[in-house]
C-alpha cells in the first residue's frame, strides 16, 4: 500500500464548479448535491488514521462569469487534502456534456501532475461518468484499483426523458445521452467497487445496463455534518463572532422570507433544489395551489437555485423557472410564497431547514426520481419533518428515519394531502421531528461513511495485490515504470533492430533487460502494433515498454498492450481520410496499399521514384486545402497521416506527457520514415546498414552514424552516447 500503510486517495469530479467553501449549489445542472458529497467525503476520509492523502481533481476554469476560486490550481482545504485543478478544453466554463471530447488531455495532465508529484495513489475514483472515463484510464496506466459512484445514471436518465415526449436525437445534441450510456457501460466492465447510496441504484438502475454484473458494489449511504445542521432547538454554538454571524444569518433570512408573505407566522413549507423539470416543482405548485385549505394552513418557500437574469439561463432551467412563475400568476400565490434569487449553501441552507421546524413546517421534496436525497437527511437532522418521493433513495432514508411521509410525485392531490397531515396534527410533526434527529445521527453520519469506505477500499487494495503478486512474474505496471524512468530508448524495428547478426541482437537485448530498472524501450515501426510484437517474439526480443506503431499513427503501452488514447485525440484533429482517397483517386502513379495495411489514422500507398511525383502529391492535398503529414521511403511506400502524426511527434508527445527530456531519448532508425525521428532535440543514431536517403543528415548536430549495422550499430551508439551510464546517474527513487 502507500508508505506507512496509509492510502492515498484521488477522487475525480471534472466539471470544475468545485470549491471547498461556498459552494454554489444549484448554479446549474452540475451544482447539485453531489459537490457537496465529493468535498465533504475527501475532508472526512483525510481525517482517518488509515489516510495519508486526499486529492480531489476537477477542471481548472477562468471565466470571468464565475469566482477567482475555480482558477486556482491548488486549494489546500486541510494538511492532507487538497483540490487539484486541471485544465483542458481551454480554460471557459463547459457543461460536462461538452467536455467529452477532451478527457484524454485530462487524463494526460494527471499522469504529468502524478509523475511531478511522484506519488502513485492507491486507487483512483471516479463521480460521474466523465469522472468515472477519467479514472479508468489512469487505472489502466498505472494499474491500481478503480472505484466508481454514477449519482445518476444514462439510462434512468434516457427512460424519462422520452416518457416526456423528448426526441433521442434531441437528448444526444444536448446530452450526448448514447456516448454518455456506452461510457457507463464501458465503466461497469472496468470498474473494481462500484459505491452506491442504495439498494435501489444497484437493482432498478444499473439493474437496466448490459455490464451490470461484472463489478462488485457496496452500499455506503453518505453522511451528514451533524455540527452544523444541529436541530433547531439547541443554542447556536461557537465563539461571539460565530454567535453574531449566525444570529445575523438567521435574522436576514427570516426578513428575506417575510418580505414575501401576508401571514409570516404560517408553517413554512420548505424546497431547495435546482431548477430541473425532474425536480418536479411543479408538482408541488400545483399541489398547493390548488389545495386552498392547505394555503389557509401554510406558507410555501421555493428556494429553486441560483438565478440572476432567467432570459439568459440555459433552456432546462429557464424553462422550469419560467413555469414556476407563471404557475404562481395561474394560482394567484402573492402572500403566501416565496421565490427567492439565491442562497448561500455554507450559513444560510441550515438555518432555512431551522427556521421552518421553528415554524412547524415541512420540508417537501417533489423528484420524479430521486438517487439518493441528501437534502432530506439534512433537514431531518435538525428536527423538521418531510415529504418526499417514493422513488429511489428516500425509501431508504425514511426506512431508517421514520421522519416523515414518502407520496407518489405524480399525484399533486396525494402531495398536499401528506404535507397538511403532518402540520395539522402536533403529535405526528413531534413523533416525526424527533425521530429524524436522533435517527440521521444513528445512520447517516460522515464517520461512519468514512470509516466504511476505508474498510471497503482496503479490502480491495489488497485482493488486488493478491491478483498482481500470484502473477508467474509480476511487473510494475507501465505507468508505475514510466513514472520513474529519466531515459528512453525507441528504436525502427526492421534493417535497425533487427536483421543483422544475431548474437549482436542477443547481446543488446540482455543489455535492456539488465538495465531496465534505469531505461525504457520502446520501438517505432510501419508496422501494426499486432505485427510489431509478433516479429519482435519471434526474435526472441523482450516486449517493449511502448510500441509506436503505423508510422507514429499509434501509441500503444503494455503488458498487455492498449492504444494511448490522448495520442488518437490529439492526431484526430482535421483528419479527413475520405477527402484524402478522394482527391489522391485520379493519380495513376500511386496505388493503395493492400487493405489490411491501412489503418485509422493512416493512409498507405506504393509509389515508385519518378520525376516531380512527390510534389503531384503535395499540391494535390495542399490545393484541397488538407492537413497531413507525408512520409516517403525507401523509394517505395507513401504514407499520409493526420498534420499532428508521425514517429518524430509521437516521441515529443511521449516526452510531454511522461516529463520526459527529449535530450534523454536516443532514437535510432535506417530509413526516411526515421528522419523526423531521428532529428532535432533526442539523441539520434543512425545504423551503419542506412538507406542513401537519410546520407544529408550526416553532419547533423546530435545524430551518430554508426560504423556498425543493425543490432551491433546501436550498441555502437548506445556507447557513444554512454547511455547507461547518464542512466544510471539520474536513476530516479
């Protein structure tokens, strides 16, 4: 485990609006309780004994529309947990339906922070399934255990929103609902533990995918901070200028609710949540409005969110609250409700929860469907009753609870008539209001939370070590290795590594296996990875560390062997393979390459030597206006790849994200698809077997030409360059 036997922990929440103090809870779709959870877990479990750090990462965003604080790279919220910012996609604010497309540079940024930090954590958790995408490609990486939480789910998702008559093409232009449901099931297939807050997510939500049987869960319902939603009869505690705040707090929201209604002195009927048509708002409007003895009897508060201008809220929200306020003009609700603009989740949300059980009220959450319903167990923590849906977590909650009364969302009738029941009747609102004071405390307490998930997670830690030890040979994982090598070797594989004499192939392989704690290997090859690694075994060559495979069109990690997917974002970009086979068609001096030797991001082709053919080429693509990268060698095979792809930029690219220094690469090749490789910043070597066409870089600075051929050459160089000596020298702990 991590030093000491003490974990280290790294959550992921990459949505961005994430701070540890005033929290913007219902700013939007991605403002929801769930913040909340994720920071206050990390501040728990960095508590623990058994807890050396917690880092939880988001994405870093300066936006000039939102606080100084989300810009920040490193908050500190204590000594052993911190919020880690990344950024990527630009640094303006998205919704996490948008960031898809630059996860991978996500990811490669947390193998730079991680290799900086040098610390590996123990395992890698993931909110969400942007998060949960995130996290399963570090886990893949560096080999540690992956620990998933959804919160809310695709497919439950999907399910109603066409129950609602919304159009799938719809739901996938807003949403990229189908990309969101196949990454979760991607998830499930990966995952080690999947934590969930109920029994209910395990069998009717993920209980709905095709993976759902492959990860183990837990159920671990989260906790509450019992010090701060405190039942509303006990003393405000604290020193006088905490005193003083908190009196402050309570007057000003009490002024702020009065200004609203006839008869202040009402119950208060009391919702906070975001303005989400599954919030079900609605449902309650309509309950109250058009229940005039349940308006005789109580006030109703909607706190819907954060809002400034609705005309420039995003189209979910603006609906809502639109609806909301006409609902309000329909059932003429003046006097008797409250809207408020904005509330501060850190001092004002407890006191509203208090304020209302003071006033004999309820505490009403309307879902269609609900997770989990943390808002309930804060407002049963300090004594005021609830009602709530019938879906999902609130079944558990009022199972444990007994702190009120659990209707069907659907049925406004059946709402107003569960509210009015508790506030008329003393007896019930007291039974009510004090079984969830002293029964959140018996089951919903963040310690408990805490100390159940280090359990859980070092359970898993260790029947993960288990697996990995019993291996025949167990090798550090490839991001474990990578972490702490300073010096890399990536050679050509045929007429470079291999073709020469065989002893000499022998001799340098055994001199990579005996060094390999201080140096990497890799090979950049034409070849497809699968073709790589079956002539590489049948040389009897070690399997390489890194295989850069397709003419630098792939980057490919092992043992066993998966494509780098930040190298395929990063290539991806402008790559028009049609165009490129469409506009090349009417050349009659290059023919394509047989079928299975094309790949995704490569085009190959034959072309013998010919006068001005290669600038045919050239003005064919560039007249088209297309970006590419064009390789020509051995006066035979043409190549066209993506502008950001070759073996040269794949070797900056593996630099980049491993930290690297390309002094510290040496790379050796023979022919013109090496010659990008081989110049510029690494160290090159060129084998004494060398085609005529890389002759002009013989008085390049910081390229070797071997006197030897093959094998024999790169020793000659590796000699040269006193590679493992330099190695060794800067052999990293």
């Amino acid at each position: 485990m991590a030093s000491n036997d003490k974990l280290y922990i790294q959550m992921f929440s990459i949505h961005g609006l994430v701070r540890h103090k005033n929290m913007e809870l219902g700013y939007d779709a991605d403002t929801g309780g769930q913040i909340k959870y994720v920071v206050e877990l990390c501040k728990k479990l960095s508590a623990l004994d058994h807890v050396r750090q917690v880092d939880l990462f988001t994405r870093l965003i300066q936006d000039k529309s939102f606080s100084d604080d989300y810009g920040r790279k490193i908050e500190m919220i204590n000594d052993n947990c911190r919020i880690v910012r990344i950024q990527c996609g630009g640094k303006k604010y998205m919704r996490k339906e948008l960031l898809w497309p630059f996860l991978d540079e996500f990811v490669d940024k947390t193998i730079k922070f991680i290799r900086r930090e040098k610390s590996i954590p123990d395992l890698f958790h993931g909110h969400y399934p942007d998060a949960g995408y995130v996290a399963r490609e570090l886990a893949r990486f560096f080999g540690i255990p992956f620990v998933y939480t959804g919160h809310s789910l695709g497919r439950s998702k999907k399910a109603r929103l066409l129950d609602e008559g919304v159009d799938v093409e719809e739901m996938n232009r807003k949403l990229k609902i189908d990309h969101r449901i196949d990454m979760e099931e991607t998830i499930l297939k990966s995952a080690d533990l999947v934590i969930t807050s109920t029994r209910q997510e395990i069998q009717e939500q993920y209980g709905l995918y095709r993976n759902r049987t492959l990860p183990r869960y837990t159920v671990i319902p989260p906790g509450i901070g019992i010090q701060r939603f405190y039942p509303f009869y006990h003393e405000i505690e604290g020193d006088d200028p905490e005193k003083e705040q908190a009196l402050f707090t309570r007057a000003s929201l009490t002024r702020e609710l009065e200004r609203f209604f006839q008869h202040p002195d009402k119950p208060l009927i009391l919702v906070l949540c975001r303005p989400d048509k599954r919030k079900n708002i609605q449902g309650l409007l309509k309950a109250f409005g058009e229940d005039n003895d349940l308006q005789a009897m109580a006030n109703l508060a909607v706190f819907a969110g954060i809002r400034k201008d609705i005309s420039q809220m995003p189209d979910n929200e603006r609906d809502v609250l639109t609806r909301m306020l006409l609902l309000m003009d329909k059932y003429n609700l003046y006097g008797k409700m409250a809207i408020p603009k904005k509330h501060d989740f850190e001092h004002e949300v407890p006191e509203l929860y208090r304020i209302a059980a003071r006033k004999r009220g309820v505490f009403v959450n309307p879902a269609l469907t609900e997770p989990f319903g943390l808002t309930l167990l804060e407002a049963l923590a300090c004594g005021l009753p609830v009602v709530a849906t019938h879906d999902g977590g609130p079944k558990d909650i009022m199972n444990n609870c007994r702190g009120g009364l659990l209707v069907d969302p659907t049925d406004s009738v059946q709402i107003a008539q569960a509210v009015r029941k508790i506030i008329a009747d003393p007896e019930k609102w007291d039974e009510f209001s004090k079984n969830g004071i002293l029964n959140t405390r018996k089951f919903y307490t963040w310690k408990s939370h805490a100390t159940t998930y280090v359990q859980e997670i070092q359970t898993l830690y260790r029947e993960h070590e288990k697996t990995r030890m019993d291996e025949p040979e167990p090798r550090p994982n490839i991001g474990q290795r990578l972490k702490n090598l300073a010096y890399m070797l990536i050679t050509d594989i045929d007429d470079t590594l291999l073709g020469g004499d065989t002893k000499a192939l022998a001799e340098l392989t055994y001199l990579l296996e005996k060094n390999r704690s201080v140096l990497g290997f890799g090979v950049a090859t034409g070849r497809k990875m699968e073709s790589a690694l079956g002539v590489l075994k049948a040389s009897n060559v070690p399997e390489p560390d890194i295989i850069i495979s397709g003419v630098g069109s792939e980057i490919s990690y092992g043992t066993p062997f998966y494509h780098d997917k930040g190298w395929q974002t990063h290539i991806s970009k402008n790559w028009r393979p049609d165009l490129i086979k469409a506009r090349l068609a009417d050349l009659d001096f290059i023919q394509p390459q047989e079928p299975d030797l094309q790949e995704r991001f490569k085009l190959s082709y034959y072309m013998d030597p010919g006068k001005d053919r290669l600038a045919k080429v050239h003005h064919v693509l560039t007249k088209n206006r297309i970006q590419y990268t064009l390789i020509y060698s051995q006066n035979r095979y043409l190549d066209i790849l993506p502008y950001r792809a070759s073996k040269g930029k794949a070797v900056r690219y593996l630099s980049y994200k491993w930290e690297i220094p390309l002094k510290n690469f040496l790379v050796c090749g023979d022919s013109g698809n090496d010659e990008e490789m081989l110049k510029g910043e690494p160290l090159g070597l060129v084998v004494g077997n060398f085609c005529p066409e890389l002759a002009h870089l013989k008085n390049a600075r910081k390229i070797y030409f071997a006197k030897e051929t093959h094998a024999a050459g790169m020793m000659e160089g590796i000699r040269h360059y006193q590679l493992i000596e330099k190695a060794k020298e800067t052999r990293k702990p």
